[in-house]
C-alpha cells in the first residue's frame, strides 16, 4: 500500500486562466476518472466555496464530485460525510481559515477518513500541513511558539500530512520571510516552507517536492543554525544565524527529508542568448 501525493499551495491558486495546480490535482486524481471531494470547512465563503470549485473542476474534465461544509465536530464524526471521502481519488481542502479546519475536524471521523485515502493513494491538496496564522506583531513570538509545539503534534490531530513541516502562505506578497525565520528558530527541527501564491509544492511517496505554479518556494532549514531564541522574551528581537535557505522557482525539486535540492530544470537557449528552462 502506497501513500498518495500531497500537494500544498500557497493560496490564490489560479482558477480561471491556466489552472497549473489545478490541472496537476486532477490529473493525480485520475483525470475524467477522478472522484473529487472538495472540504470548504475553513472558507469564510461556507458552502459556496464547493460549488464554486465544483465549476473550475467541471471545467477540467471532472464528473464525480462531491463538496462537504462540516461546521461542527458533531458533522465531522457523521457517516454521511465521511462515506462522501471513503471512495474519493482526490481530496481539496480549501483555503481560509485554518484554524476553523483543525479545530471542527481534527481528530474526528471525516480526519481520519481522509488519511485513510491519503494512505490508500489519494491525492490530497491545499493546506495540509501546520500553518502559521495572521497575528499583531505583539502577539507573535507567543503564536510562533505555539505553532513550533503544535506542528510536532499535527500528525496526531489527524490533519497533517506533512509532519514535521510547517508552512506560511502568501509567502512573498506579504514578506514573510521575518516570521518563518523567528519560528524555525523556536524549533530548529521543523522544516519551513514560505509558498508564494499561486505556487504549490507536489510531494510523492517518497517525500521529494517538486515545485510548480507561477512563484517559488522559500525553504528555511534551521538544523545547523544557532540561535538565542530560548532566553528571549517580551518585544525583543530573535537571533538566528547559519540558517541554509533555498528559493526554488518552478521546475526545481527538494527532498524534504534529506533537506536539499536534488534537481534542477533542463535549461535550452532561447533567442537573444538567454536561457529558459524546459
């Protein structure tokens, strides 16, 4: 038995123009063959998320689809949507609030039931791993340290399928880097990604990602750094040095185990003597 693929993004994934992300999750999913359910729980848009997604994979061959809006535990542990997951080829949890997602089904029958299918070779995409949430800056070193001690324990709330990794989206639009760096310096042993937007990040069974979409994705590994961050308290800033950082635009690949770049993209020459890759 073979895990699935995961595919994490980085918010506002292109819906209309040329759906990258979008096309590569129904292709894993079987193309025209796919069974689609698409878990709104954290959208702020409620159950009209599903519908709208229900349009943009109807308009890349899909015909199986089914959308689920869980707003309570009580709905996240009823068989009815979780017989919706047992059959499904691939699994999209939307954008939004992900702290409403990890709350209302973490932990719950509907959770277990997608790793369940993640487990039998499900594709599962969005926002799968821990997230950093949006905070004032006075609040931040105290969500930072909580993040670092709840990412360890996301794989045990039954959502994340990216243990020991912890994602921030919108990575570049809204310069991110300062944040991800004081976390990983809270716990070197997490792996940060930064994931612009419309970029995702396609891991396989064997953990190595490979990164599509029109932006990059930041990978910050602390394992070697030093840092002052367990002294530091109130408003003071962190240090954090020998910190390794990739930029990894489309095309590139990382082994998120062995943390390091393990490909590059074949690069052909263009007109004017400049290189593009392939």
């Amino acid at each position: 038995m073979a895990e699935g693929t995961v595919i994490v993004i980085g918010g506002a994934e292109d819906k209309v123009r040329d759906r990258v992300i979008l096309s590569r999750f129904v292709s894993l999913a079987g193309g025209a063959a796919a069974r689609i359910v698409v878990i709104s729980t954290a959208s702020s848009l409620g159950a009209e998320a599903g519908e709208r997604y229900r349009q943009v994979f109807g308009d890349l061959g899909v015909k199986r689809f089914k959308p689920i809006h869980a707003v309570t535990r009580s709905q996240a542990n009823d068989e009815t949507f979780v017989a919706a997951v047992r059959d499904a080829t691939g699994i999209f949890l939307t954008g939004g609030n992900q702290l409403r997602l990890s709350s209302t089904i973490g932990g719950t029958r509907l959770a277990e039931a997608v790793l369940d299918r993640f487990r039998h070779g499900a594709v599962v995409a969005g926002n799968v791993g821990r997230r950093i949430g949006d905070e004032q800056p006075h609040d931040r070193l105290r969500r930072l340290r909580r993040d670092a001690q709840a990412a360890h324990g996301a794989g045990r709330r039954g959502l994340a399928v990216l243990p020991g990794v912890i994602i921030d989206q919108h990575f570049q639009q809204r310069n991110r880097l300062g944040r991800l760096l004081s976390l990983i310096a809270q716990n070197p042993s997490l792996l940060g990604l930064g994931i612009d937007e419309d970029t995702a990040g396609v891991v396989g069974p064997d953990h190595v990602m490979e990164v599509i979409g029109r932006g990059s994705i930041t990978v910050v590994d602390g394992s070697g750094s030093d840092t002052n961050a367990w002294e530091i308290g109130g408003h003071r800033p962190i240090m954090i040095s020998n910190v390794v950082l990739h930029s990894l635009p489309a095309g590139y690949t990382f082994d998120l185990r062995a943390r390091s770049k393990v490909a590059a993209p074949t690069l052909r020459a263009v007109a004017g003597g400049e290189a593009a890759s392939s």
